[in-house]
C-alpha cells in the first residue's frame, strides 16, 4: 500500500456523504441540477441534451463550480458533460478548471 498521509487526514476530517436523489430521471436534466443546485424544471434544460442541440445549460444559471472559485477553490469534472457542447457551455467556460470528458454520450454519433 502507498502511505498518504494528506489524503488519510483529508479523509478523517470529511464529511460523508451516503445518499443521493437524483433531481431527474434522464441525464442532461439531472447534471443541470447537480451543478446548479436548482429543481430540474427551474434549469431550463430538456432532460437530454443530443449531439445536434444549440443549447446547453443556460449561461444565467451559477454552476457550483462558479461558486467554488469565487471561494479560491478550483475544481475539476471528469467524464460525460451533457449539459451542452457548443464552447460557451463546455466546463471550462463554466467555472471548471480541468476538464476530462467528452460533450455527450458516445452512442449518440457525432455533431
């Protein structure tokens, strides 16, 4: 095993977390609720966004990771985004850092 001191620390001091309710039964509806923090009707988004959409999560919505810089923090989203491919809704231009993914499902083809 690897001796990780920062993360042991980091771990016992947490909080956790063992329930989740999903605010949607389908995808892109239920990331813009998670990120938002909003009931999925006050987002505005469809509950799938597909490869061809023009929209994206709209860009008046605050997306945790907007508050989580505002606090000096920076943040990252790993795997399917699906809240909108063109560039203004991609992570980087909503208040993510890093970002490791791709814009929609991979069985939806291509834009």
């Amino acid at each position: 095993t690897t001796h990780t001191p920062n993360i042991d620390r980091i771990a016992s001091q947490g909080k956790i977390l063992s329930n989740w309710y999903s605010g949607a039964p389908l995808c892109s509806a239920s990331r813009a609720a998670l990120m938002t923090g909003r009931q999925t009707p006050r987002t505005g988004v469809p509950p799938v966004l597909g490869p061809t959409e023009r929209r994206g999560l709209p860009l008046n919505e605050t997306t945790l990771a907007e508050h989580l810089r505002r606090a000096n923090y920076t943040s990252g989203v790993v795997g399917k985004w699906h809240l909108g491919q063109r560039t203004m809704y991609l992570p980087h231009n909503r208040g993510f850092d890093e970002y490791l993914g791709i814009p929609f499902s991979d069985d939806m083809g291509t834009a």
